[in-house]
C-alpha cells in the first residue's frame, strides 16, 4: 500500500532536518532491526526531551460536518533520564497532566496519567462541576478521550511491550511495521500497521484493523515542524471509519525540557491546577 501525496508532504520539514546527514552519507543503507525501529519510533512519538509542554486545539467533526472544539495544555515529565539500550531510545515510566479550557462545560477539568511499564497505567479524571476524581479503570484506556476519537491510550502512548512487531514492507520513504497484541482479549483490534518515515522516525500513519480484518481506524500526522532540535508533530488526526467521526488536533506553543517538577503530577493538582505551567 501506497501513502498518498499529501501524507509524504506532511513530514516534509522533518525530512529537512535530515537531509545533510543523507548527503554526507552518516545513514546507513542498512534496515534497522524491528526493535530498534520500534524503539526510536516510540522515543519520537513520546519522548523526546525530558519534558514537555503544547497548547492544544481539538476539533472534533462528525459524519454529519457538526465541529466541537476543546482547548488544553499538555504537560510530560519523564521520571527517570535513563537510555534504553535498544537504538539508543529511551522508554520508561511518564507521567501526562492535561488541562481544559474550553469550552465552559469542561473549563478546568483535568487528566493525570502515571504511565507504567510493568503494570497498568495510573489514570485520574478530575470533573470541577462535581468536585469529583474519578479513577480511570485500566479496562477503560481503550475508550473515546473526552468524546473525541482517540482514546485514553493515545494521549500517553501504547506500551511497547504488549505487541509482538514485524517488519512487513521497506520502501523508499517507509518502514511498514505490524503490530499484533500478546493478550488479544484485552483491545478491540486484532493488529495496526504503522507507516514509520525513515529518517524522522516519525509515525506518519497507523491503521488499526478489527477481529474480521476490516481496517475501521485510522491515525494520520499532517504536519512536522523543527521544534528544538526534535521533528515534532504539530497537526494530526483520528478518523474513526465506520462512524465517519474524525477529530483534528493542532499544537501550537511546543516547548520541551522546560524542568516541570514532580510535584503538579499528583492527584492534588489536578483540584489545583498548577496556573504557572499552564499559561
């Protein structure tokens, strides 16, 4: 399968970065390994920096052309500065703070995650017009992030190590990866392909394909800008295929290694947003 033209436009920018490193030859023409393609695939999409913070405009369409909007700020932290000896990526225990603004019916509602690798993640909703902090049950990752179409697990990543991973295709621009899950009682799909660009390593589309093998879910990134140094997605959407839904999230105000302390990542801060990061 072919990616179209405006997908391979879409990492153009990131492309740049790379492009003196193509001509003075520092690539190697040699594939990776899975791992390793896995492992710097998941350092670009999550963890680039020690931390990080971005406004977020989510706009959320459905199959009738009706638009929502919500307006939050993203912050991550790393918890530890170790490297992950596969590729030289790191990955390792997160933790996610998501704040609203808009609109008025979800004006400081928050979302706390303590993403885990050896067992499920931690996740908090705060809900201001109850006063009320709701648990999140790990069953629940896999179900609509504030009535948009991506889940609760998109925000802060897919463990790695739930998956068993294949190289499937190698093209010019390409790695085509498919990824199958070790529980498949556990998520609604039966795999995803992930379209990795090869010099960015950024995840420029992910297909994700039901028990029948019907491709019902789409992830697309529609543009990659130079933000500190890191090929950064700034634009990206979900597209659920059988309900004609699709969400838009454009990110703006990108910074990374911003010293976020530990502390605002607490059940605590989530009834008391920290206003200092948030502006």
């Amino acid at each position: 399968m072919k990616l179209n033209r405006t997908l391979s436009l879409a990492i153009a920018p990131a492309v740049g970065l790379f492009a003196s490193l193509w001509l003075s030859g520092a690539i190697a023409a040699d594939t990776p390994s899975v791992d390793e393609i896995v492992h710097r695939t998941n350092q670009t999409a999550y963890y680039q920096g020690k931390d990080g913070r971005a406004e977020v405009l989510m706009s959320i369409t459905d199959k009738q052309g009706r638009e929502r909007e919500r307006r939050f700020t993203i912050l991550r932290r790393d918890v530890s500065n170790s490297d992950d000896i596969a590729g030289e990526a790191y990955n390792g225990d997160q933790q996610f703070y998501v704040f609203f603004q808009r609109p008025a019916d979800v004006n400081k509602m928050a979302f706390l995650v303590w993403k885990h690798l050896d067992r499920d993640d931690d996740r908090w909703l705060y809900l201001p017009a109850l006063d009320l902090v709701k648990r999140i049950a790990a069953s629940d990752q896999r179900t609509s992030f504030v009535g948009s179409d991506y889940f609760y697990e998109d925000v802060s990543g897919r463990d790695i190590n739930a998956d068993s991973h294949e190289l499937v295709e190698t093209t010019d621009n390409y790695y085509v990866l498919k990824h199958t899950p070790k529980d498949p009682d556990s998520v609604e799909f039966s795999h995803y392909v992930m379209y990795v660009h090869k010099t960015s390593f950024i995840p420029v589309q992910t297909e994700y394909f039901d028990k029948n093998g019907e491709k019902y879910r789409v992830a697309t990134a529609l543009g990659v800008d130079n933000i500190d140094g890191y090929p950064t997605v700034t634009k990206a959407s979900m597209e659920d295929l059988r309900s004609g839904s699709k969400t838009l999230m454009t990110y703006s105000s990108v910074t990374y290694n911003v010293d976020l302390p530990e502390e605002i990542f607490s059940e605590r801060y989530l009834r008391r947003a920290p206003v200092k990061y948030l502006r």
